[in-house]
C-alpha cells in the first residue's frame, strides 16, 4: 500500500432539494503527521419529531473524530513499536488491544455524544421544559445516524450505526461495501438518540497487507437511494476513483458538488460523501468526465 502520506482526501456535501438546509455533517483528515486518515459522515433524521438533527450529526462527527483520532494514534504507534524488530508475528499479536479499544469506541462515542446532546437540552430544552424517559432524557430531537472510519498503512477500521455506506476498493479497484446489510425498509434506521445505541453499532477490522485497498468512501444514504439498484452505486464509487487517476484529485474535487447534486436531485435527500485514495499521477483534465449517476 502506499505510504500514509500519499493519501488523497476527498469531501463533499450538498442539501436536499426541498430541504431549507442541510441536516448531514462531514470530516475527512489526516492525523498523525499524515500516517492516518480519519473519516466520518452522520446524517441528521431530519423530521419533525427530530428538528434539532443538524446539530446531533455536528455532535456525531466531532466526538468520533476525538476519539478515532486516538485510536489512530495508538494503531500508528502500535506499527513503530513493533516494525523496526521486523518481526510480523509480534504486530499480528499486538492488534488484541486494538481490536478492543475498536469495539468499545462506539460506547465512548454515544457517551459523549449524550452529554453534549443532554447538555444542550437541558439549557434550552426541545420541548419548553426537560422530557425524562425512564432511561434518561428524551435526546429524540437530536437523532443522528454516524458512519466512520480509520486507515492507516496496516489498518482498516469502520464503524456504522444507522443507514450510510462504507465502500472499499481492493487494491485493483474493485468496489465491496463491508457493512451492507441489504436494501433498507422504509425510512426508519438506528440512531443515536435510542437508549445504549452503541449495541447496534457494527464494525469492519481489516489488517492489511501489501495487498491493502486502494481507497474508501463513505457516504450518507442520500447518495446510494438516488440509485436504482446497489450496483449502480458501486459503479459511481468505482467511477470517482477512475476519474480520480484520469484526472487527478484537485479536478475530482470541483467537480464533486455537481455529481453530487446531480446524485441528490434523484434521492431529494442531503448527498454527503468523503474518501481517502491513494494519490496518483495528475494527468490533464478531460471533456464528460461526470461518473456514471
């Protein structure tokens, strides 16, 4: 795999057609001195019984990004510690650890996010005066999904709670989505806002070889519904990445907003998506250069 600091970050967001502003939120940086990558989109619900999401998807994003940040640091220091002995089985046998601490950050992550969300609420609550639930407050107003995600030179990590899309491309750019659980039913979806959501979480642990994947997106649910099927929406993945090594990040970057809206005016939904790719030589732009929507 190419070296952490080749990597190509690619972010993008665009609002729904009938929406007055957007309800998603989105990170895509480096960490680490450029040895990691940390990602992450949330998709605030949006509906009336949720009409302060904006701020639950701004709150999703913030405290994965702390905390996958962390993670990523231990993951790159993990590497240090045991590549210079050049010995594979001590790096193999110290991801135990890792492997922990990456199933309990969407614990920490829902944590944090409650008491900002429970915070908020308490100083100007939703509903004119504090709503208690027999679990703790009613935090519904505030309900997000969140999808992210760390790379670094042997590692991949995402984690998914709600509907959103992870998208890998192998090192020949072959498009797989590790957690896609099917077509969704209906607009309902896990949240953040629901009692101990952390069990409904999922996460992707990928060590990588030589072999490792040449890029990931990830991207709120606004995108892959403005296809007809779940191919098509491999297909633009794959595409972004073509045009990517066609025509080099910067262009794929100005040119992003327009697929997306155009993505955005079939779903009639917010169309969020960010990426890390390995960088590639910058050819100069060509003519049609739109992928497939």
């Amino acid at each position: 795999m190419a070296p952490a600091e080749r990597w190509e970050l690619l972010k993008g967001e665009v609002k729904g057609a009938a929406k007055k502003y957007s309800q998603d939120r989105c990170t895509a940086r480096q960490v680490a001195d450029g040895r990691a990558v940390v990602l992450a989109v949330a998709d605030g619900h949006g509906s009336a019984p949720h009409f302060r999401s904006d701020l639950g998807a701004r709150w999703a994003v913030e405290e994965f990004a702390a905390c996958a940040e962390e993670f990523a640091l231990s993951a790159v220091r993990h590497d240090d510690e045991t590549e210079p002995h050049g010995d594979e089985s001590a790096w193999w046998q110290g991801l135990g650890e890792l492997r922990a601490c990456a199933r309990r950050l969407p614990q920490l992550v829902a944590h944090r996010w409650y008491e900002r969300a429970t915070l908020h609420d308490c100083n100007s609550p939703a509903h004119g005066t504090p709503q208690q639930a027999p679990k703790g407050p009613d935090l519904t107003a505030y309900g997000t999904t969140l999808v992210g995600a760390v790379l670094t030179r042997r590692l991949l990590v995402c984690w998914q709670l709600g509907d959103g899309d992870v998208v890998v491309l192998d090192a020949a750019g072959t498009p797989y989505t590790p957690l896609y659980t099917g077509p969704d039913l209906g607009d309902e979806t896990d949240s953040l806002c629901a009692p101990e959501s952390w069990h409904r979480a999922r996460c992707h642990w990928q060590p990588l070889t030589s072999e490792g994947p040449s890029g990931v997106l990830l991207s709120t649910d606004g995108l892959s519904k403005s296809f007809t099927d779940h191919q098509g929406f491999l297909d633009f993945a794959a595409g972004v990445q073509g045009r990517a090594h066609e025509l080099g990040m910067p262009a794929v970057r100005s040119r992003l907003p327009e697929w997306l809206s155009r993505a955005a005016q079939y779903s009639g939904d917010d169309t969020t998506l960010v990426g890390a790719f390995e960088a590639q030589g910058h050819p100069a732009p060509r003519q049609n250069d739109a992928p497939h929507t």
